[in-house]
C-alpha cells in the first residue's frame, strides 16, 4: 500500500472510531420527561400509585424511548393548583424538561393547562386528571389527554342507579372541577330518566369533619351519591359508619377505587355492591388487563391488591408519551411538531381497551359500570357489571343538546323538582 494509501486507511479507521463513540453518545443520550403527582394532601396515596404507573410504563420499555435514556424528574403537589403550576414551572424552567407528564388531580389540570400555553416548546401530558375544562373549554395546543376524563367516566351510571330502585338521592361532592365533571356525567341521565337529586353538599376538598354534612342528609332518600376520593372518602366513611349511617351508596370513580376501598373500619362491609363507574375496573377479563395486573404486582410489593384508577391513567399517558417518542426516533426539533403530530396519531391497544383522543387531544373510550364486591381472599374489588364503549366528551348525547346543558358546575344539571 502507498503512502498515501496507508495516510488514508488510517483516516478512514479514525474517522470510524469516531462515528461510533458519537453514535453511542447519541444512543445514550438522557432525555429529561418531568412527571408530577399528588404526593402531599388528601391525594397523596393516589399519587403514589400514579407514580408507580408511570414508573411501570418506563419499566417495560427498559427506561428507553425514541433511542434516549429517559430520566424521570419527579415533581410534588397537594392536589392545589398553585402548587402544581409551581411544580411544574420548576421541572420546565429549571430542570429543563422538554415533555412534563401530570397532573393527578382536576383543578390541578386546568391550571396547567392554562400554564401550557406560556411553554409553547413544551409538550404537556395529562397525568390522571378528570376536569372536563381542562380540554373542553379554551384548549391548550400542546397539552394532551388520552384518558377520558371525570363527566364520560359516569355515564350509564345514572340508568343503573334507577336500575337499582335508587329514584331520590342525595349528593355529597367535593367542591372542585372534577367532582363538577363526575356530578354531570352521572345527572344528565339520571335526571333525563326521572331520576331526582333532592340537594347536594359540596365539601372543601380535605374535609376532615363531616357531622354537619351528615345531619343534613334527609331521612326519605333511596341512595346517596358520594363523589369523594382519597383521605376524604375514607374520613367521610368512617365518620358515617360512626353516626349509624345505612344508606346505600352511589360512588364516584375515585370513591371506591383501590385506594380506598380496603380502609380499615366495619363501613368497608357495606361498600358490598356499591355502584360506580370509571375508564377502567379490578375485574376486567382480558389478556392486556391481566398482563398489567400482573406486571404492577410483580414490581410494586407495596401497591395494592390490584392497580388503582390514578396507577392506570399515569400508565397509559406515559405509554402514549413514549410510544411517540419512538414514532419520531427521538426527534423534538422544530417546536416538537413531528412529535405532537405522532401524539395526535397514537392508538394502542391498552389494558383497559383502546386509547386514542379527539381533535381536543382528549381520549374517547369505554366507561365500565361496577359494583363492589369480595375476593376469596378477603380482598375487596370493582366487578364489571356493563361496559358503554366509545364515549366522547359530549357523553354520548347529540352536540346541540350537551351544549345547550352547558359544563357541569355545582348547579348544572338540576333536577330536584
């Protein structure tokens, strides 16, 4: 070989070595996703199980997507919406995250959906929050949902109720935006059907005493309707059981959801056949619900006997961020455009049944109506009772008519004459 020949030989090797310690660089490259939860406040168990989901959802990918690294950078709230904007401002501007995963809770959503729209560059994830405004009203363009939210997870439950015998309730709700959201989706057939709702108590989310709610409920009502979740679920259950409460119960999705229905206390044995709806359910009989059974358990020794609600939305709004991430190998140039588009694209199979969204970035999908009941292992769990696929944000009811109904508020529906 000439002399030149062996110069150019040793160019070519060099180059080489070079290409692949940059390739390598590349493959290793960490990408920064902030993910945010609940982890203080009434919420704080619920958020550790959204954790857990999303945490499974890097698990099965072997903590890769789109050939990075994915470094969580995980964030607190209390379930307030300052706090969460808080958080979340930290992850985006100092920690730098160029795609944020939460939040859990309603309000929490709406404020970061409000705060997406100062981060144009940034690619904002629903974590599990049900708020119906946080994509309904004034949409932010780079804030996606792909769980359905609070008002879609109750529909059909008002039929079943009636179904029941159930024809007077009264309704106790935590005073916030998604309760709003669970309270509509629930009225607007229950009321359409003949359903009354004699009066409702909207509590201050974190009630701990509830002696004057309970003296007020009335004395000739079929049912009450409970829309609580976390520490206040349980408070309110104990402090019910206490004062010789025998009403049965109409629950809002997070009311008997795992993360409240094994609480300690004899008002537990009465949760038997409560009704409540939700996106998903203990007792769901597929191959992908049974996997993701499976894998939560094997990985979470301190979880509960089954996923919760909050475990299973973080899990499928993580799965949806990375399976994009790998659409576009990676790619986030150019104001993320490539990447959002394979957002707005993503449909997977999911253990719950399919998870897609609208053109408000909002999933459509099936709501499952359950009543409480026991395993042989004493453990308590969300049966399948019917399943109402293929529901929009407009709860299944024609466009003209949802608008003209409006947003849930705490007076929207009515239906107490």
């Amino acid at each position: 070989m000439s002399k030149y020949g062996k110069v150019f030989a040793r160019s070519l090797i060099g180059a080489a070595a070079t290409f692949a310690v940059v390739g390598f660089a590349q493959a290793q490259e960490t990408l920064k996703v902030g993910l945010l939860a609940s982890l203080e406040g009434p919420f704080a168990a619920p958020g550790q199980d959204g954790m857990r989901g999303a945490d499974l959802a890097l698990k099965q990918k072997n903590g890769m997507a789109g050939g990075k690294k994915i470094e969580f950078v995980k964030v607190s709230s209390d379930a307030t919406p300052d706090k969460a904007v808080n958080s979340t401002r930290k992850a985006v501007e100092q920690d730098k995250v160029q795609i944020m995963i939460g939040p859990l809770s309603g309000d929490e959503g709406i404020a970061v959906k409000n705060y997406a729209k100062t981060q144009p560059n940034v690619t904002f994830i629903n974590g599990s929050s049900g708020a119906q405004a946080a994509t309904l009203t004034d949409p932010a363009p780079n804030f996606y949902r792909f769980n359905t939210e609070g008002a879609q997870w109750m529909v059909g439950l008002g039929e079943h109720a009636l179904g029941k015998g159930y024809k007077k309730v009264y309704l106790i709700a935590e005073d916030y935006g998604f309760p709003y959201s669970q309270v509509q989706g629930f009225m607007a057939s229950y009321c359409a059907k003949g359903g009354k709702v004699l009066d409702k108590a909207w509590v201050p989310l974190g009630t701990k005493d509830y002696s004057s709610v309970i003296a007020k409920i009335p004395k000739d009502i079929d049912a009450l309707v409970v829309v609580l979740g976390g520490s206040d679920a349980v408070n309110f259950l104990t402090q019910y059981e206490q004062a010789g409460g025998d009403k049965p119960m109409v629950g809002g999705s997070i009311t008997v959801d795992q993360t409240v229905l094994n609480f300690k206390g004899k008002r537990r044995e009465s949760l038997l056949g409560t009704a409540s709806a939700g996106p998903m359910a203990d007792s769901i009989d597929t191959p992908e619900w049974k996997k993701f059974v499976a894998d939560y358990k094997a990985n979470f020794k301190d979880g509960f006997p089954s996923p919760s609600l909050f475990a299973y939305l973080y899990y499928i709004n993580t799965k949806a961020a990375l399976d994009a991430l790998d659409a576009v190998k990676g790619d986030l140039s150019g104001g993320q455009k490539a990447y959002r588009d394979a957002l707005q694209k993503t449909n997977f199979k999911g253990p719950a049944g399919d998870v897609k969204i609208d053109a408000n970035r909002n999933g459509v999908g099936t709501t499952y109506i359950t009543e409480v009941a026991k395993a042989a292992d004493g453990s308590f769990y969300n049966k399948v009772v019917k399943s109402v696929p293929n529901i929009s944000q407009t709860l299944g009811l024609p466009e003209a008519d949802f608008k003209k109904m409006g947003l849930g508020t705490r007076d929207v529906p009515d239906c107490r004459k």
